[in-house]
C-alpha cells in the first residue's frame, strides 16, 4: 500500500501521481488534503506516518511547496525515513542506500513527469542492506521508545496481550504504589528508577491497546504542556515574577489554575 498526502500546494501534483499509480497497478490511499484552502502540512506528514506506524511494510509519498517542510515533519517520527528528491537516481538511492519509507517532492521544485520518474525508482527499488544497514541501525539506535513499542508489538503479536483497559488500568495504580512504596522506604535511586520504568511501561501499553500512536500522545502532550507554560509565565508576569522559584507549592498550583484556564 502506498500513502500519499499533500498541503494546499501540492495538490495537483498529488492528483497527477495518484492518477499515474493506479495506472502502473499500485494500491494507494489519499490522506489529503482534498481542497485548495490553506492547511499545515504536518498534519498531513503525521497521517502518513500514523499509516505507516500500522503498516511498516508500506510506502508514503508526501507533498508540499518545496518537499522540505513535509521531510522535516516525517522525520520527526521515529519509524520513519522521509527523502527529499528532485530525480530518479536521488529516489533510487534513498531507498539502496537509505531504506527510505516516504518520498517527499516539492510541487514547486519539480515538473509531473520529474515526480513521476521519482516515485517509479523509490518503487521498484529495494534496499541492499549490508554496510547501508549497518549505519541504517544508528539512526534508531538510541531511541529507546521505538525498541519498546517494537517489543510491545512483538508481544501482541505472539499472543501476550491485556485482555482489557481495567486490567492495565488496575496494573499502572500499582506501579504508582509501589513507587510510593520505594521513595518512602529510601530505596536506592537505581530501584526507585525501575519502579518508574515498569510504570512508564505500563501507560505505554495503555496507549497502544486503546489503538493510539505512542509519538503522536507525546506529541499530544508537548503541545498542551507548552501552551499551559506560556500561560503560566504570563501569570507570573502579572504578579511580578519572573520566576516562581522560592514560592510556595499553594501558590504555584493556584497560579497554575488560572493559566490552564486561559487556555
């Protein structure tokens, strides 16, 4: 399967290739954007990448002005390997040399047939591993989140699964408790952190089974965590402060409930 997605300037370039793929025989899915209103094109980079999260084995072509705001926004998900091309030889090698996933073009860059020449060599060309696989591995080597969904799909997979929500429910309270458990009894730092890790483990599973992106929750998160603090800084501000530093938790926690509620 093939996941295709465009912003407002990539559209017709999108609707040329799609017309093109079903021509050669290729299965493909458009994730939008359907119209020539303005729109974010990480919203759309983020759909094929959740499509590919759920289907590895599958390819996504990705389309903006340039291509470069769409490579910047795939490749901050971590299973995905977003190229940026502007010919054949370029896509041919992203996929030989990089095991390049998504193939993202620059409506504004590159002419139909250009495109076209792209996604024909990104298609039919397969990855030659060996010395490119070895460097391939240390884009992902240090990211512990993507090893530990990948053995939580492994897991799924082979049958060790929660039978539902309330079970994972019930088994991240206990974690909580025996956190508390560790702090208040003085474990060492090193047990305190396994407890927190078996925790983490557990909401990561949470998230999974109720059939959500792990990066795209985190992203969730980052968001809202930003808005709140910028809100916060500036209730801070009209205290006075700079800095909360020195306050009171009371008073931290009041300030708080005024920023979230600015937001």
């Amino acid at each position: 399967m093939i996941y295709i997605a465009s912003d407002h300037a990539g559209i017709e370039l999108k609707a040329a290739l799609i017309q093109h793929l079903a021509v050669i025989g290729r299965a493909v899915t458009d994730e939008g954007t359907v119209s020539t209103d303005s729109v974010d094109y990480p919203d759309y980079a983020q759909k094929v990448a959740r499509q590919l999260f759920a289907d590895p084995s599958a390819y996504g072509i990705l389309i903006c002005g340039t291509g470069t705001g769409m490579s910047i926004a795939a490749n901050r998900f971590s299973h995905i390997r977003a190229a940026l091309c502007q010919s054949a030889e370029e896509s041919q090698l992203a996929r030989a040399h990089n095991d390049a996933n998504v193939l993202c073009l620059g409506a504004r860059i590159v002419t139909v047939d250009a495109a076209i020449a792209c996604v024909d060599a990104f298609l039919s060309t397969e990855f030659e591993g060996g010395r490119h696989a070895l460097r391939t591995q240390k884009l992902g080597n240090n990211d512990s989140l993507k090893t530990l969904i990948a053995l939580e799909k492994d897991a799924v997979a082979f049958g060790f699964d929660w039978p539902n929500q309330d079970m994972i429910l019930d088994q991240i309270i206990s974690e909580c408790a025996e956190i508390k458990d560790a702090v208040q009894k003085g474990e060492l730092p090193a047990r305190v952190q396994e407890e927190i890790s078996d925790l983490l483990h557990a909401v990561i599973s949470l998230c999974m089974y109720s059939g959500f992106d792990v990066n795209e929750t985190i992203a969730i998160i980052n968001q809202k965590f930003k808005g709140r603090m910028a809100a916060l800084k500036a209730v801070a501000a009209e205290h006075g402060l700079d800095s909360l530093s020195g306050q009171s938790f009371e008073f931290m926690l009041e300030l708080w409930d005024k920023a979230k509620k600015r937001i």
